[in-house]
C-alpha cells in the first residue's frame, strides 16, 4: 500500500501535468484552426463582394452607354449644333470613364472626373433645367473608389429626382471626416 501510494503521490501529478499540456494543446490547435476559418470566411466574403461589384458594374455599361447614345441621337436631330458638342462631351467622357470600367480600383478624383463629363453631357441635353455643383477637397481625390459607384448615384439623381421634376441642380460632395470618406450626391427633385 505504501508503495502505491507513494507512485500516486509522485507519479498522479506528472499525469494530471501531461493531461493538462494536452488539453491546452488541443485548445490552442482549435484556437488556431477556429481563427483560421474566420481569415478563409473573410476572404471568402471579400472575394463575394467583389464579385457582385463587377456584375453591377457589366449591368451599368451597356445600360448607361446606350441610354447617352440615345440621348446625342434626340439633340442631332432637334438641336444639331448641341448634338455635336454633346458628342464631343460623350468622347471627352469616354476617355475618362472607359479605364474605369474595367477597373477594380479608382481613386475618387478620377470619379470626379468622368462625373463631371457625364454631367456636362446631361447638362447640353436637358439645358438651363440642369445645374450641378461639384465640390470635392483636393486632399480626398487621391482616395480609393469603387468605381462607377459615384456616376450611377449621380445618374440616378438625374433619372428618379431631376427629371420626372422637369429639372433641378444636382450636387456631388466629397470631404474627409474624423478618419472617413464623405461622399454625398444631393438633389432637388421629386424624391423618394
């Protein structure tokens, strides 16, 4: 008896030791594996979204280019010397917008720019019932951007607010707040 008791005393501890490293082990195993499921999760939600950033984007070309073709096609033919210079404003645009459609990276200022074309072809189409504002600080233009995200707000405030009103000012806004991007297309239409 005295010997079994003495190999408990002395032999219970390592065990009860070894049994505690295991169970730490294997916790720090499913630690390991439950944070590596999080990453491949993350990863798997990035790769979803931008996924779904590019099928917006293949729905909004074709959408957007032939409704602005359409538009030069009415001014040739009621306005000839206002369809010239809006088919300068849509070459002047596409020059600044094609890069973007394929892109998955812009920075703002290059948004601002093929805003600033998209509104100047509207603005020769609908006349002196468009105005716009774009007021954008300097030291966001450098700012990624989803791109075409900016043209299709704007162009949804032409469509659903500005139109259906039978014209208004539309008004685009970029500023740097505390540590995010504010970016804001505003207008006086109709509204919701």
């Amino acid at each position: 008896l005295r010997a079994l008791a003495d190999s408990l005393r002395w032999g219970l501890p390592p065990v009860f030791l070894a049994l505690i490293a295991d169970v730490h082990r294997r916790a720090l195993q499913t630690d390991t594996a439950a944070h590596a499921a999080e990453i491949a999760r993350a990863q798997l939600q990035q790769s979803e979204s931008e996924q779904q950033l590019a099928l917006l984007q293949a729905q909004i070309e074709p959408h957007f280019l032939f409704n602005v073709m359409g538009n030069v096609r009415r001014l040739y033919r009621t306005r000839p010397e206002a369809g010239a210079e809006a088919l300068g404003s849509l070459m002047h645009y596409l020059r600044t917008a094609l890069p973007q459609f394929r892109s998955r990276r812009t920075s703002l200022g290059e948004e601002i720019g093929a805003v600033r074309a998209y509104l100047d072809l509207f603005q020769l189409r609908m006349g002196t019932q468009l105005s716009f504002l774009i007021d954008v600080d300097d030291a966001v233009k450098d700012s990624e951007f989803p791109p075409m995200l900016l043209i299709t707000l704007v162009e949804n405030a032409i469509k659903h607010g500005l139109e259906p009103a039978g014209g208004g000012h539309v008004e685009v806004r970029a500023r740097r707040r505390r540590n995010l991007l504010e970016v804001s297309v505003l207008d006086d239409g109709v509204g919701f």
